[in-house]
C-alpha cells in the first residue's frame, strides 16, 4: 500500500472508533446520546460495521478469486452480515447477547481475512486491521462488563 493510500486508510480507521468509544464512554454514564439509547447507538454502530467489514471481504474474495476456497469467503461473509443484522434485531431484548455476538463475529471476520485474503493485502493494512479489531473487541468487553 502506497503512502497515498495509507494516510485516509490510516485516518479513516481510527476515526472509525469514536462513535464505539463515545457511545460506551455514554454506556459508562448512562446518559442518552439524541435521545436514543447509549446501548443501542453502539450495537448498531457494531452491526453497521461489521456489516461494511463483510462487504469489504466479498469484495476482496471476488477480485481474487483464482483461490479454490474463495466460495466459503464469500459465504463467510455473508454469515458475518447476516450475525450482523441478527443482532441488531434482537439487541432491543438482550444487549448482552447482542455485545457479545458482534464482539465474536469481529474476530472470526478477523481470522477469515487472514486465512482468505492475507495473501493480497499488505502488511501495513494488515496490522491497522488488528490493531483495529483489538481496540473494538476491547470496547465491546468494557461495554459487555458495565452493563
């Protein structure tokens, strides 16, 4: 990845924590943020997300598909967006169960990138992606212990 790249890659990342922080930073305070939930402003931020890391993951699997395995990436993905969207839809009734899936599927769409899609991204995104994801699975266990 070219320095050109790297820079919004770089910022764009990060920028992508605020909302998790703030809204557990909200969670921590029990306070609302535009009078809506806390809890649900960062599971929905969590499906959204994990969501848009699944497309990112269809994508790459489409564009190398020369890969014998590439079909059970993309049907991974899939299952990542479909998590995704469960969870959302049931997090109204149990947040727990809803911090807890999207924390699980944050790491198993980090180890299926390695597995299916190591092979094509450079190392420098490579490491943003799992510094990234530690710094989500972490905010989801402090959300997942204060609520």
């Amino acid at each position: 990845m070219n320095t050109i790249t790297r820079l919004p890659t770089h910022t764009l990342g990060y920028l992508g924590l605020i909302p998790f922080i703030l809204s557990a930073f909200a969670i921590s305070l029990e306070i609302r943020i535009f009078n809506t939930s806390a809890l649900l402003i960062f599971v929905s931020y969590s499906a959204i997300i994990l969501s848009f890391l699944s497309g990112v993951m269809w994508g790459n699997n489409l564009n190398h598909n020369e890969s014998s395995t590439y079909r059970y990436a993309l049907l991974l993905s899939n299952l990542f967006a479909l998590l995704a969207w469960f969870s959302l839809l049931h997090s109204t009734s149990n947040y727990t169960w809803a911090i807890v899936a999207l924390m699980l599927g944050f790491i198993c769409i980090r180890i299926t990138e390695i597995k299916f899609n190591s092979g094509h991204q450079d190392e420098y995104y490579q490491q943003l992606r799992n510094r990234l994801t530690t710094y989500v699975c972490g905010l989801h266990a402090v959300v997942f212990a204060i609520t």
